[in-house]
C-alpha cells in the first residue's frame, strides 16, 4: 500500500492537478441544490475510477464507493461540501467567479478539490483496502441544510465511521484542529412579525403601533441571550427589523428577525420556547398580534466521538509533526449540516488551517489556500486506511 512519500514523487501531477481542478471549480459557483455544472465537472474527474455511484439523493450530490477487493465489514465515510454563496466576488484573482452575484467564498472549491484527490489516491490502492469507503459530495450546506435530506433519505446509513473537513482562516497555514465533543453549534433562525393597524403619525389614538412591541421583544430577546450564554454558552442575536416606511405614518407592522445558537436540542428546544414567549408576552402589551416563523433545519450541533477525535489528532500528528496539529480549546458558534452526518455515525469535522492572516469565510475576498489541499488529501487518505506503512 502506498506510504505518503509515494505521493510526494508524484506531486508535481497530483497536486498541480487537483490546484487547478479547485480553480475550474472556483469559476463556476451554484447555489444550494442547483450544482449541475459543479455535479459534471466532478463526474468527469471521477468517472475512470473504480467507484459504485448511488443514484442521485437529492439531484445534485455525489455518493460513492469504493469496495475492497477482499472481504470487508466496515465503511468510512469522506465528505465534502459543493455549493457556493450569493456574494459578488472581489478577489481579482484569474479565476474569479465566471457567475455574477456568486462565488466560493466559504471554501468548498477546495473541499471538493480535496475529496477527489483522496478517491484518487484510495482508488489506487483498492487491493489493499479492508474497509469500504464512502464519497460523498453534498449539496446544499449553505442556507438549505442538505445535510439534514441527505441523512432521511439514508444516504450516510451502514457507515462505522465519518469524517468532513473544513479550510479555516485564523488558523496557521497547513494546521489541523479538532476536538471531542460539540465542535460547532446547532442554529435555528427567528422571525416574528407584530401586526397592530396602521395610521397617520399625527393620529396615533386611531391606530394601533407594532414597533413598541418589537422594541420591547427586542430588548427583552437580548436578556434572554446573556443569561443564556453565561448559563450554557448559547446565543440569541436580533438581526433585522423593518417596520414603517415614511416618518409621520404608524405601520400596521413591524418584522423582527434574527438567528439563535446552541450546543445541545435540549438548550436548543429551551431558548425557542422562550423566544416564543417573550413573543406573546410583547404583543399582548401592546395589543399587537404576532406572527410566528422559526426554521429549526440546522437544530442538531457538531458532536465528534472521542475515537473520531483521537483518531483525526494521532494520525494528523504523524503526517504532519505536533507542531501542526492542536486540540481546539473550544467550539465555535457557526453551524455545519455534517452534524447530521454525524448524529448517524460516529467520527470528526476538524478544521485545515489556511493562514493565519487569511480573509474570513464569507467574505468577498476568500480564496482557498490551493497549498494546503496535500495535507487534506492526506489525512484523509490515512482516515480511510490507505496507509499501512508507519507515517512519518
């Protein structure tokens, strides 16, 4: 079975290949659950592997595998993310996004990039392989939590293990960190809309105001936050409010919204049921109505198993050195739909450094670290047991 010095003999093709396979990819962003050209271009790169393909879950995805030679019990399953943002790129770079009003700007170009180069390297190695393994390339992670579809329709079922990567600004160029337990918070998003009767500024006895009931919901919205954060860590942010549209005229309503963040349902289930009160309670004081919208797709957190974790660190610090691998402190309040994953298998989300100065996730000006996607490939090869040799 290959050693990860084999690899190093052929990078000058491996890698320069898969650099510009995440630019090719780079050019063509799609937002959730329309990643057709993304889905071909990915199919063109796989298609002369040895790989069994699913027949499409969702319409966009990939599903994979790659089945030993010899007998085998178990299956690890490898993911990465394929959808793009709504944002107009700003990098300049030659191979900035060909879609107006969209780009990579979270990343998954390179994840994608990186998940090929693993079956790549894993197919070559098929008669050695013990264990079957999964390749999934999932829609729809931004917004849409394909994720969560994906795991109902038994996508991720009869795996053993899982494992997702992500590019991460801040973190030193080339470092892996991770951790057990919650490593990225669940999220359910808010809206609620005060209904009270609109009229003119200079009659307000003849109408009823909805935005004193929002600005009471508001205020009392953000108490709910810092008890809830200095108790268990949680987060609750108004995020928008729009009520009204001329200076002297009462709107008949006013809109709030905004996003909430936690690391377990039972927290998750606490702060909504909250949410909903303080709801109620703002427009009952006003003689408003209130409207109630929450989506709760994202509600299951990032939990990696203590075995998935270790496992991530070990072999990481074998790759790569102990100086390029760190156990997180602490989680970190964005959300992920890998969890879903995760909540069927036991494994690891765990984040690649791309520099420590490097622009932030979902900023016009992000561009994956095209120098950093050896080391993806590589840990993930060696998550898959497709090196038996000791790493050195």
């Amino acid at each position: 079975m290959r050693h990860p010095a084999d690899l190093e003999e052929e990078f000058p093709r491996i890698w320069s290949e898969l650099s510009k396979l995440r630019r090719d990819l780079h050019r063509i962003p799609e937002i959730a659950l329309e990643e057709y050209k993304t889905r071909d271009k990915l199919m063109t790169e796989l298609a002369s592997l040895p790989l069994e393909f699913h027949k499409p879950y969702l319409g966009t995805d990939i599903v994979a595998d790659l089945i030993p030679e010899s007998d085998w019990e178990e299956t690890i399953l490898l993911r990465a993310d394929m959808d793009g943002l709504m944002i107009q790129e700003e990098t300049g770079a030659e191979w900035e996004s060909e879609h107006p009003g969209k780009m990579h700007a979270c990343g998954h170009d390179g994840h994608m990039a990186i998940l090929v180069g693993a079956a790549r390297v894993l197919s070559s190695v098929r008669n050695k392989l013990t264990k079957r393994i999964r390749f999934v390339f999932q829609p729809g992670e931004e917004m849409r939590c394909a994720g969560r579809l994906l795991a109902e329709k038994g996508a991720y079922d009869n795996c053993d293990e899982a494992y997702a990567l992500h590019g991460w600004p801040g973190l030193g160029e080339g470092r892996i960190r991770t951790k057990e337990g919650a490593i990225m918070a669940a999220t359910d998003s808010f809206r609620f809309t005060f209904v009270g009767r609109g009229t003119h500024g200079a009659t307000p006895q003849d109408g009823i105001n909805p935005l004193p009931a929002a600005a009471r919901f508001i205020l009392e919205a953000e108490e709910l936050h810092r008890r809830a954060n200095k108790e268990h860590g949680s987060v609750v942010s108004s995020c928008i409010v729009e009520g009204g549209s001329s200076a002297n005229i009462i709107p008949d309503r006013c809109k709030v919204e905004g996003t909430t963040r936690y690391l377990s349902r039972e927290q998750g289930d606490f702060i909504v049921a909250e949410l909903k009160a303080l709801a109620q309670r703002a427009a009952a004081s006003s003689d408003t109505t209130v409207i109630e919208q929450i989506s709760r797709r994202y509600e299951i957190p990032v939990i990696n198993s203590a075995a998935g974790a270790i496992k991530v660190l070990e072999l990481a610090t074998k790759l790569f050195g102990e100086e390029n691998c760190e156990e997180a402190v602490q989680h970190d309040m964005m959300a992920e739909d890998f969890a879903f994953c995760l909540d069927k298998a036991p494994g690891c989300f765990f984040q690649l450094g791309l520099g420590e100065d490097y622009p932030t996730l979902h900023s016009p000006l992000f561009d994956f670290n095209d120098r950093v996607i050896k080391r993806g490939v590589l840990l993930f090869t060696a998550l898959a047991g497709g090196f038996d040799e000791p790493l050195r």
